[in-house]
C-alpha cells in the first residue's frame, strides 16, 4: 500500500510538471506571436550602402544588353557584333523618310512599331529606375545608345502630328525568305495610321516611349528630350481623339501583333506624360473616368506588349508610395495601388491567391509561344514593388490573412531570374551566351548564315534546314523558353521556343538591373510628383 501511495504521488507531481510546461509554452508562443506580428508592421531597416554587385546578375546583363546590337537595322556605327553589318538603309524611301534605324523585331526582318515602341518604353523604365546600377557596370551607356536609336526611328516615323508609320516590310513577303538582313532584297512597304484609319494601341504606345525616354535624355540632352516630350504629347492627342484598334483598321498585322484592346495603352501613356510633365491634366485622365472604363480595378493581369494594366498600376503606386501631389485623396490612385498589390499577390508562391499557372520548377507559365516573357516582365514588376516598398518604408503587403515583406517579392523576382539562367531542370540557360550550356540552334536568320556566304531569298532556307549549331552567336538574345513540362527542343524550326524577340531584350535588361547589388538600395525619387529623374 505505501509503494503505491508513493507512485501515484510522483505521477501527480509529474502531471503538474507537464501541465506547467505546457502553459509555460504556450504563453511564450503567444508572445513570440505578438512580436512577430508586431515585427510586421516595422519596416525593414533602410539599406545601407548597396554593397557587392552581384557577378552573376552583372555578366547576364552585359550579355543581355548585346542583343539590342545584333537586332540594329541602318547604317551600324561603332558595330559591336562581328557578323553583322549596314542593313535596311532604304527603308522609308517610298515616304521619303528615313526609317533606315530601329531594331528587327525578332529572327526575321520585320520592323513592328507597336512591339518596338513596347522595347523603348520598358528599356526606359529600367534605366530610370536602375540607371545608376547599370553604370556602376558599365551597362548605362550602351542602354541609352540602344533606347536612341530606337527613338530615332520613332521621331521620324511621326511626320506629321495624325500620322505615325507603324511597320516597315511585309510580314508575307519576309517569312517567304531566309537571308541575312545585310542581303535581302525583297520590297519593305510601309503600314501607317492616320485620322482615316487609326491605331490607338500603338500610337499611344508610341507617346508611351517618346515621353519615358524624353526623361532618361532630359539631363544629357535637354533639346533632344523636348522633341521626344513634344512628339509624345502629339501621338497621345492623336490616340485619344482618333479612337479605333489598329489591328480592327488594319486585319493583317493581327496575325502577328493582334491587339486585344487600346484602353490599357491610353493609361500607360497618360501616365508616362504625367511622370514627364507633372500635368495634372494626364493624371485626371487615368483617375477619372478613361480610369473607370479601362483600368480593370481588381482583376490582375499579365504585362505584356499587349496589355500594359499591370505596369500601369506599379508606375501609379509610386505616386501614392511617395507621396505626390494630393495622391492621398485620390481614390483612384489607391485603386491603381491596391490593384497592383492584386497583382503582386498573384506573384507570391505562398500568397493564398497565388496563380496555379506555374511549372514544377517554380516559373511562371502563361503561353507556349514565348513563354519568357510573361515571368521576366512579372519578376521585373515585383522588384520595382519590392523597392517602392523598401524607399517608402512600407513594412508589408497584405494578400488575404497573410503579409509579405518587400523581401519575398524580391525573392520572387530573383526565382524567376535564376530559372532563365540555368537553375531549372535542363540545367540549360535560356539567355544566349551565358553559361555553359544554352541553345544552339536559336530560330535567327542572321545568325543562322555564315556572314561570308552569298545566299537569296529562296537558297538560304539549306541555312534553316542544316543540322549544324549556328555559325554566329545571337548574343543576348532571351529565347522563348520551355514548355509546361519544362521540356525543350533544341531546333531552329521550333520558333515557338527557339525564337528570340527584341522585347524580351528589354524586360530582361530591367530584371537583371533589379538585381545587380546583393543588397537592395532606396529608389529615387523627387517627392513634388515622385518623378522617374
């Protein structure tokens, strides 16, 4: 009886004991809890210095930047790529313009003004905000030469203020052959928009690029940034008050740049011309009602050279981030915010409103043709966001119940970077030329042909046909990409993976300058109307 009197205090004493522990723990989990939610809402410390540069972002962006090289149309000055040379230098003759300059849009030798201007408009944006990062590799110059010479060819591709040339050659014509660009021989018609056919997307994608660049050339070049200011505020009066789709107006360039609407590119474009002038007129514009018809407040969307809603809404929370001019009661702004802050959530892999729209290997996947761009366009939209957060202290983003820090979407960005470079199940890097193992049979006709063989139009598909790698390097070029399955086919028909395009040149460029430093820096801003200058 003692025995067991004895046992049965010492398994009370322990009851106690585990009792004890286990409030002890819970109150300690419960302050943890409390902190670590208080912790959210404290902003990340502010930067210090930006540190190391990141070799491996760096050496892609030197890469990347070169394909804005092999992509030149005109008379080459200072020619960077061996295997290339003057092209295209009577294109606009039949106008009597010059349309000698601008960049092929991708393996052919097309020149699509609506995607061009797309490459102009995002390549400004990237230098804006990442300029000084770009230098601090050597990497600022060669972008704004590659940005001049596309605004060149837009400058003198507006001769008057309703009319604006949007295409040189005949997609037809031009996919019928397989030449280098420095030979071909085929006729390049001219496509335009005026008041009897207009094409608002891309003339307001025009005044898009003309008013971002006119700020990255406003130090360097005041009289040159005027034209380009005073060129975009004609195209944007003349895509406003000459409303219709270009590709309704004009059926065949919508086999290959369809537009699915011309309302996304009128807020994009107003919204560059408000960040270029500080005119409160542009800003009404996107706020009021053009706002209400067009924004698509609450349903996130892909950036795009189709569809500009997502960059929009990222380049109008600067305003309400930092601050601008009676940006706190503008309702509309807050809904251009809170929509990008949809977005972002989209991006998230843990958000609760995650896209499913993913691969096993973590990349977003939209399309099978050219499935690259929608990820890199998104991971360079969430490191712009990211820093917008970190600059103005913002501590968190709220996505459903749960909050992420500017770190996560950084993280994201980084994810979808990396997959491009070689950490993705082929272990193969989808940026030509960097890395040990990337395609060789990229879907481009100049580098398909040796630059010393003599070859027309017709002859030059043995070059298409051949088993043999590419005997020139497409430097730069940001491919397609994989399939959802995270399958390749390493072919030079395969254009729908294998076919690089000038546009995806620049959505890269502005990732990769995201990245540069190891540690994130503050964005600029000049507070008055948070201006990109």
């Amino acid at each position: 009886m003692g025995k067991e009197s004895k046992s049965k205090g010492c398994l009370g004493w322990f009851l106690v004991i585990v009792i004890l522990a286990l409030v002890v723990g819970a109150v300690v989990y419960a302050i943890k809890q409390k902190m670590d939610h208080s912790d959210d809402d404290k902003a990340a410390p502010v930067p210090g210095p930006p540190g190391a540069i990141d070799k491996k972002y760096a050496d892609a962006l030197k890469i990347a930047m070169q394909f804005f090289d092999v992509q030149k149309s005109g008379k080459l000055v200072d020619n960077k790529i061996s295997w290339r040379g003057d092209s295209g230098l009577k294109d606009g003759s039949e106008a009597k313009l010059d349309l000698s300059k601008g960049m092929y849009d991708a393996g052919d030798h097309m020149k699509f003004g609506f995607p061009l201007a797309f490459t102009a408009t995002v390549l400004s944006w990237a230098i804006l905000e990442y300029g000084d990062q770009m230098e601090a590799v050597n990497q600022l110059e060669p972008a704004q030469e590659s940005l001049k010479w596309i605004t060149d060819y837009l400058i003198n591709a507006h001769p008057s203020e309703n009319v604006l040339y949007i295409q040189v050659g005949d997609p037809e014509a031009d996919h019928k052959c397989w030449d280098r660009p420095e030979d071909m021989t085929e006729k390049r018609p001219l496509t335009m928009v005026n008041t009897s056919v207009p094409g608002t997307e891309v003339a307001a994608e025009t005044a898009a690029a003309m008013a971002s660049a006119s700020l990255v050339f406003k130090t360097a070049d005041s009289t040159y940034s005027s034209t380009l200011l005073k060129h975009a505020k004609q195209l944007f009066t003349f895509a406003d008050n000459h409303r219709g789709s270009y590709s309704e107006n004009i059926p065949e360039v919508a086999t290959y740049y369809n537009s699915t609407g011309y309302g996304d590119e009128l807020l994009w474009a107003a919204s560059w011309l408000y960040h270029a002038t500080g005119d409160q007129s542009y800003l009404r514009y996107v706020t009021g009602k053009n706002g209400e018809e067009f924004a698509e407040w609450g349903s996130p969307t892909w950036f795009s050279w189709d569809n500009k809603l997502a960059g929009t809404q990222v380049l109008l929370s600067r305003l309400s981030f930092f601050g601008a001019k009676g940006a706190s009661q503008n309702s509309g702004l807050e809904n251009y915010r809170k929509s990008a802050e949809d977005v972002m959530c989209g991006l998230l892999p843990k958000s609760p409103s995650a896209t499913s729209s993913r691969t096993d290997g973590g990349l977003i996947w939209v399309s099978e043709w050219n499935a690259l761009q929608h990820p890199v366009a998104s991971a360079f939209l969430a490191a712009l966001y990211s820093d917008y957060m970190l600059t103005s202290r913002t501590p968190k983003l709220k996505c459903g119940d749960d909050s992420f820090k500017p770190s996560d979407l950084r993280k994201f960005a980084k994810s979808q970077a990396d997959y491009v470079l070689g950490s993705n199940p082929l272990k193969m890097s989808f940026l030509v030329g960097y890395g040990d193992k990337y395609p060789q049979y990229v879907h481009h006709r100049g580098a398909s042909i040796p630059a010393d063989a003599t070859t027309g139009c017709k002859d030059g598909f043995k070059w298409l046909d051949s088993t043999k790698p590419n005997p020139n390097v497409a430097i730069g070029a940001l491919l397609g990409g994989p399939f959802l399955n995270e399958t390749y086919i390493d072919s030079r028909n395969n254009s729908m993976q294998a076919e690089p395009t000038t546009y995806n040149g620049a959505i890269i460029v502005g990732l990769l300058s995201s990245l540069l430093y190891e540690t994130p820096r503050l964005t600029r801003v000049n507070s008055d109307v948070a201006r990109l200058h």
